[in-house]
C-alpha cells in the first residue's frame, strides 16, 4: 500500500481541504491504508485468518476512486446502479458470513459471494474503461488481477489492483496535465502577443487628432500582427450619405460596385479606393456598416465570394469586415483582405481583429472632435473678429448739441448682437436711434450693419421722420426674406425749436422723467416693427413728446426688462422704473449702476438677450 498512500500525499501536498472534493479524496484513501495496514498486521504478525470485510471494503473503494476521477464524465444513471451493486455485495457478504455458513451448503454460499464480489469490480472496472478512455490492457490487466486478489486469499494480489488502477489513474492525470500546460503556455503566448500588438499600436499612434498618419499606423500595425496582404479604413460621411476612404495598406483591393478591373501595381489600387465613394446599399461594406453590428467573415471555401464582389473573387479570396462604432453611432468600417501566404484568414483572425477594431473607432472618433474644435475655434475668432467690426460701426462719440445730453450702455449677449444704436447730426440737430432684431448672431448683426447705413444715407437727405423709416421698411422688405423683424425709436432733437419728436415702430416703453415733481412716466411707443409688412405707413407715426428742463428720457430694448434670474423670473418694467425712482438719475446711473443691478438680478444665469440703455437728458 506504500505505492498509492505516496502517490496520495504527493497528489495533495499543496493542496487546500477547503476545497471538499479533495478533502474527501485524501481522507478516504488514507481510511483504505489504514484498513489495510491493520488486516495486513493481523495477517503477519498475529496470524489472523483472511477476513470477508476485504470483499465489502474493496468494491467500496473501487467505486470511489472511479467517482472521484469521473464524477464529472460518468453516467448517473449507471453510477447509480453500481451504488446498489456495491452495498447488495456489502449485505450478501456479511450475511452469508455470520449466519450461512453454518448451515447446510454454507460454502456453496460462500462461492456465490465470491463469484457476486468479482462480478461488482469487473462492472465498476468496466465503467472506468468506458468513461476514462484506458486502454484495453489496463482494463483486462485490473480485471485480472481484481480477480485473482479476490479469489485468492493473498495480499499482495489485491496490492498489485491498487497498484495498476493508480498506475492507469495517474498516467491520464500527467497527459491531462501536459496538455493543459500545452493549453495555457498558447494562452501565455496569444497574451504576450496581444500585449505587444496594444503597445505596438499604442507607440505607433501618437497623434490620434491627424487621421492620416494615426489611420496608417494603426494599419500596419494590424496587417503585421495577423499576416494579412492588405487592409483599408472606410469612414461613414453621414450628411453626404457615402463611405469614402481614409487610409489603405497592402496590396488592397477596392470593394465598391464597379472596381471590376484587376489592377496588380499597389499605387493604382491606392488612388482608386482613395478615389471612390461608396454609395451602392449592395455594396458589402456598406451592407456591413448599416447592416451588421458585429462585423462578417467571408471566405472562399464557404462563401461563394464571385456573387459577393464579381470578378475581384480572383484576387480576393478571404474579406474580414467589421464596423466601427461609438456606442450606436457608425463610424466607418474596417476591411482585411488575404493571407499572406497560401493561408486563408481565419475565424480567430476575425476575432483578434474585432477586439483592435475599437482603436480604430477611437482614432476616427478622436480625429472628429479634434476637427470640431478646430471648425468651433475658426467660428469663435470669425465671430470675435465681426464683433470688433460690429462695435466699430457703432457711434462712439455722441455729437454735442445745445440743450441736450445723452449717454448709453450695451452688453451684447454673442460676441455679434443684435441691438442697434447710433446717433446722427444734422442742421444741429440730433437723431438719436435705438432698435433690436428679432433673433442674434451673425444673421441679426449684418441686419443691423444694412440698417445702419440706409439710415445714416438716407437720413440727411430726408427731414420727414415717418417716410424715412417707411423707406427703410421698403428697403429691407423687398430685400430680405428671413422671417425677422425689427423694432426701433427714432428720436429727433431740435435745440432751436425746443422740441422733441420722434417716430415709433412696435419699440419698448418710453419711460419720461418729470423734473418737477420727480416721477416718471410710461410711455406706449406703439407703431408696428419693421418687415412684419410690407406697407408700414398707416401703422407709425410722427409724435412729439415735451420737456422741460431737468427732465429725462429713458429708452431700453427688452435685454434690460426680460433679464431672467436663475428661478426663471424676469427683471420687468416695474423693477426698471422703481431703479431710475430710486437714484440719482445721470451718466452713471446708466452706464455703471444699472448693470450692476441687473448682474445681480441674473446671478449665475446666462445672459439670453441683449442689453441696451439710453439716457437723454434735457
């Protein structure tokens, strides 16, 4: 028993017993030495007789060892069985032992048993051929000597079973694990390999923003790990609604309908996939882009490549195709072609290139929000540079007129507002205008720009107010076709006459501070905004509103009375006529305190519109 109690404690020397398949192995192998060990003392030393118990013991212990080696592999209905084969033998011996032999025929009995024990091993032998795959000498050799140390009252027969089925036992278990270390040594190198492909792509790819030099990197770096003759990147252009190509590599043959010529110089094959934009649907890579999320593998051997891509079938003879993806969003599709070698590509090439087909998503995704942020930064200083043209349009310097003195703030929204003020002399007189364009932006700012220069022509030959800005509603009506709007004050300062008249068009209350008893009046500009109709003149006209010296006129557009503050709730009329009630009304009340209140008003809110204030003071 020395052979299987060592080849036991070596199988368990590092193992752990919290693992209770194992447990039970160790334990029960050691229980069947120590069974042994004491017959086998009992036997020599004391002169004991051949005991039965070895015929109960022994199919005990061969069952175990084959459910212990193959409770994974046996069938349960025939484990089951020779469960019940196994105790039947217990209870046949023990019977026949303590109360059949004393009876007449007690040793036909006694053969009976006998021949019932060596029929249990030979069906748990049996079982353990079947299921183990030994190969047939062992089987026999096991059944023989099982015989022989059943019959024979002669220990080291029944040593000799123990000795072949360990024998047997552990020569599967050094093949199993030769090849499992063959198994995971292929493992270890398909790791290594993966892990030199990552940081070949990862070294080769240093600028993921420029998508030419990144796209042809990654390429090659692919082709090279997985032998493959040529390959190529089609990226998926959504507003134009087509693929066209971004890089290639190889020998690479292009894949739309119509590339039927077989051309063999790499440079022509180049400029014609460069050349081509895929727009066919029975294209194959657009069937794949738009069709299939996780990519298709065709080969000749299985797929009849003729229908699929016509007569390129010659040249082509295995296509991996896999799409390239941000989340839902299609990207582009990548394209493998042939072996290089007489090899075909294979089902693990296309999973291999399905798991590096996310750089490839990466490189276009990247390349993508870095030409976003490019377009974003050209808009950006394009904007900058029109709000500079913007404010240089604008009147800086108010013309000095007797009785009268103005001042004004403005807080565009964008860096091109739409807000308009502006301020002409003419026979000492002072036209002073304040308007606002429906909408912002570059669309408001050039509508603001045509408006400034009609008026500023068409002001100094015109002295009638109302048929000035009649012209300009003709002017921009017929011009312009937007679905924009303006609103506009034009005021006009005679300093001979003392009189102030101005002309209204759909513009915000006019707010007129009385000197005398220190309150302020709202005003209803009225009149209809410019280009709501082509015919404005029955809808405005030319008003006068009188002052006094001391008083002050207030004009805004709605930037100042819509200003929202970060619970939705806008600044109003009222909140702008109670600030000018409670100061000191002067330059400074406009141009320094009024924004101020009104950044307060929004707190962290964005600024939604924009802000004009003008203050006339007589």
């Amino acid at each position: 028993m020395a052979f299987p109690a060592s080849v036991a404690f070596v199988k368990w020397r590092y193992k752990s017993f919290k693992n209770k398949q194992l447990a039970l192995e160790f334990f029960g192998f050691l229980t069947y030495l120590l069974f042994h060990l004491f017959y086998t003392h009992q036997y020599l030393f004391l002169g004991g007789e051949y005991n039965y118990t070895a015929k109960i013991i022994d199919p005990f212990f061969y069952m175990f060892l084959i459910q212990m080696e193959l409770y994974y592999s046996i069938n349960g209905k025939r484990q089951r069985n020779l469960i019940v084969l196994v105790i039947e033998n217990a209870f046949l011996q023990t019977f026949i032992h303590t109360f059949g032999l004393d009876f007449y025929g007690g040793e036909l009995l006694d053969l009976f048993a006998l021949v019932f024990s060596i029929y249990v091993v030979f069906r748990i032998g049996e079982e353990y051929y079947l299921a183990a795959y030994i190969p047939k000498i062992s089987r026999y050799l096991i059944i023989a000597l099982a015989f022989i140390g059943i019959t024979f009252e002669v220990y080291i027969f029944r040593c000799f079973v123990i000795i072949a089925i360990f024998y047997v036992s552990l020569e599967k278990r050094h093949q199993n694990l030769r090849k499992s270390n063959i198994k995971n040594r292929n493992l270890l190198m398909e790791q290594e390999g993966f892990r030199n492909m990552m940081r070949e792509i990862s070294s080769s790819i240093k600028d993921f923003s420029n998508k030419k030099v990144a796209t042809d990197s990654y390429l090659n770096s692919l082709c090279g790990f997985l032998s493959v003759k040529g390959a190529a990147i089609y990226e998926w252009e959504s507003e134009k609604k087509y693929f066209s190509c971004v890089s290639v590599t190889g020998l690479y043959f292009p894949l739309g309908i119509g590339s039927e010529k077989l051309f063999t110089r790499a440079d022509l094959l180049r400029e014609m996939s460069f050349k081509q934009h895929i727009k066919d649907s029975n294209s194959i890579i657009w069937k794949c882009g738009h069709g299939s999320r996780t990519g298709v593998f065709f080969n000749h051997v299985t797929d009849n490549l003729e229908e699929i891509i016509g007569k390129l079938f010659q040249e082509v003879h295995s296509i991996i195709l896999i799409p390239l993806l941000q989340e839902s969003e299609l990207l582009g599709v990548l394209v493998l072609q042939n072996k290089i070698g007489s090899d075909h590509l294979t089902e693990t090439d296309f999973n291999i290139a399905k798991s590096f087909a996310n750089y490839a998503a990466i490189i276009l995704s990247t390349s993508r929000i870095a030409e976003q942020k490019h377009e974003n930064l050209r808009m950006s200083m394009e904007l900058t540079s029109g709000n500079v043209i913007q404010k240089s349009l604008f009147s800086k310097n108010i013309p000095k007129v007797e009785g009268i003195d103005v001042s004004f703030f403005m807080s565009p929204a964008k860096e091109i507002g739409g807000d308009y003020y502006d301020f002409f002399e003419k026979d000492d007189k002072l036209a002073m205008i304040i308007g606002d364009v429906s909408g912002k932006g570059v669309s408001a700012g050039i509508l603001v720009a045509i408006m400034q220069t009609y008026l500023q022509n068409e002001y100094q030959r015109q002295d009638d107010l109302k048929k000035l800005l009649t012209g300009l509603n003709n002017y921009l009506s017929y011009r312009i076709e937007m679905g924009m709007f303006i609103t506009l004050l034009f005021f006009e300062w005679d300093p001979k006459s003392n009189r102030l008249h101005y002309v209204s068009c759909g513009h915000e209350h006019i707010l007129h501070f009385h000197a005398k008893d220190k309150t302020i009046k709202r005003i209803r500009s009225g009149g209809i905004a410019l280009m709501m109709d082509s015919d404005i003149e029955p809808y405005i006209k030319d008003c006068e509103l009188v002052v006094e010296k001391g008083d002050s006129v207030i004009l805004y557009t709605d930037g100042v009375t819509e200003a929202f503050n970060p619970m939705r709730k806008i600044f109003g009329l009222d909140r702008l006529v109670n600030f000018f009630e409670g100061v000191h009304i002067s330059k400074d009340a406009v141009k320094s305190l009024l924004p101020k209140v009104l950044e307060d008003w929004r707190g962290n809110a964005m600024q939604t519109d924009d802000i004009t204030c003008m203050l006339m003071q007589f």
